[in-house]
C-alpha cells in the first residue's frame, strides 16, 4: 500500500516562494499550503497528481505566500485556513 499523504513542493513567484500540495492518496483529496502565485503551475500539479483540491492553508499574510489564494479560492471553491488575524 503507498503511503497515506505525500506532498509535491512547488516553487512560485519570481522569489521562488514554495507552496505545497498535501495530497491523500488514498482518497484523492488535497490541500494547499501558501499559494502564493502562478495559479496554473499550481493548477498542472493538482491535475496531474489527479487530486481533488479541498482546503487552503496560509502560514502567514505574506504576499509571496497568499497571493494565489483568490483565484484558487474561486476555482475550487474551497475555504482558507489562516493566516491568524494577528498577522
């Protein structure tokens, strides 16, 4: 049996910035961890991992680590965790 969650880093942003896909796969289901931007390499992982986006997670309110969040936030339709209001 392969392992239950395995992850594929992303580097985006020109400040190559990473951004994390959690993946189950046993189930499909993913989550992203600080999009920070270029949506459609994000998107291409997720696809090609054949994974079901189901949560966001940001870190903190930087924009090299949100600045993705809207749009995926739109395409999935999913909700965001964090950043904690006091950041």
């Amino acid at each position: 049996m392969p392992d239950a969650l395995a992850f594929d880093i992303i580097p985006v942003t020109p400040l190559q910035q990473n951004c994390t896909v959690l993946l189950c796969q046993a189930t499909g289901a993913a989550a992203l961890v600080d999009p920070g931007g270029d949506v459609e390499d994000i998107v291409a992982t997720v696809q090609r991992h054949g994974a079901r986006v189901e949560k966001i997670f940001l870190t903190h309110g930087h924009l090299d680590h949100v600045g993705a969040t809207a749009p995926l936030k739109e395409r999935y339709g999913v909700p965001v965790e964090g950043p904690h209001r006091d950041d």
